[in-house]
C-alpha cells in the first residue's frame, strides 16, 4: 500500500525525534536514498521557554541559528523566525535531485506560512516525499495543510515502512533492487 508522502512523527520528545531522523538519514544514504533536509540540533542549553538551537542543512552542513538572545515583545520564545526561513530557503535547491526531504518540524513559524514552509511547498510542488515531526500543540495547523498525511510514532520500522511505501527500491540513485 503506497502511503502519502508526507509524514509527521510525533507523540515525542524533539531531541529524541533529531536524533532518529539522523540516524534515518545515515541509512537511507547507505542504502543509496539522496537526502536533503534540515534536522535541529542543540546550540547548548538556553534559558528559554522555547528549545530553540540550529538547523543544518543535511547536504551542506550549514547551520542556521534559530535562537535570539532576547524574546521579542509579543512572546517568551526565543525562536529566530528569519534564521529558519534562511534555514528553509537554504534547501529549496536541493529537493529536485533528492529521493527524500527531512525537515525538522513542523511548527509555529511554519503553521502562518513562514519558517521551513516554502520548503514543504516546494517538496510539495514536486512530488517528493517528505518526513518531518509535529508537535501535539500544533496539530491542528498541520491537518489544515497536510490533511491526509501519514502518522508516524517514533519507531524506526514504522518510518522505513513509510519510506519504501514511497520511495520504490527501483528508484534508488544507481542501487540495484537486490540490496547492493
């Protein structure tokens, strides 16, 4: 059964979601995937209400902060919306030639249009599947853009299941169906 292809992750912690994604991205290369994306990691720990770290970009390694040292006005959160839209736009070159987009999550930014949004519209536009992870507060505005998309708890088998539901073994950049 071919699944859509797009697929949030959630019911869990980002760091524990980062580091599965990562760990995916590493074997879906060696198996012969072309990955683009960005995952978020860590910049140390801040005093903030928000987890905000970097992004890097999967193929550049290029890293996007995403904390400002103070909260603007209107919020406790520390998130730099221009460094994930930067973060966002740093990858629209690269979704034509991947098999897969990994984009961190879905969020805030993202739910009004801004962030790594133009990058789900891009992988959108062209076909390509993409895995990414929402958190619970902000599942309303991802079934408002990706109504039909595919839940994913954070299992390994249940990402490859979805990944080879959309990503046919004959499409692989130059790897033979039999595994090599």
């Amino acid at each position: 059964m071919v699944r859509n292809p797009i697929a949030a992750i959630t019911g869990a912690e980002t760091v524990a979601i980062q580091a599965l994604l990562l760990n995916t991205v590493a074997r879906w290369r060696a198996a012969g995937l072309a990955v683009c994306g960005l995952i978020e990691e860590s910049d140390g720990p801040t005093q903030s209400s928000c987890s905000c770290g970097v992004l890097r970009n999967l193929v550049t390694s290029a890293r996007f902060p995403m904390y400002l040292d103070e909260a603007p006005a209107h919020t406790s959160c520390h998130l730099d919306e221009i460094g994930v839209t930067t973060a966002g736009e740093s990858v629209l070159d690269q979704i034509a030639d991947a098999d897969v987009v990994v984009l961190s999550k879905f969020g805030k930014v993202e739910a009004v249009g801004g962030g790594l949004f133009c990058a789900f519209e891009a992988a959108g536009a062209l076909g390509k599947p993409v895995i990414t992870s929402v958190a619970p507060k902000h599942d309303y505005a991802w079934r408002r853009f990706a109504p039909h998309a595919t839940t994913i708890s954070l299992r390994q088998d249940e990402i490859d299941g979805w990944r080879q539901s959309v990503v046919p073994a004959a499409s692989l950049h130059g790897v033979v169906a039999s595994g090599r």
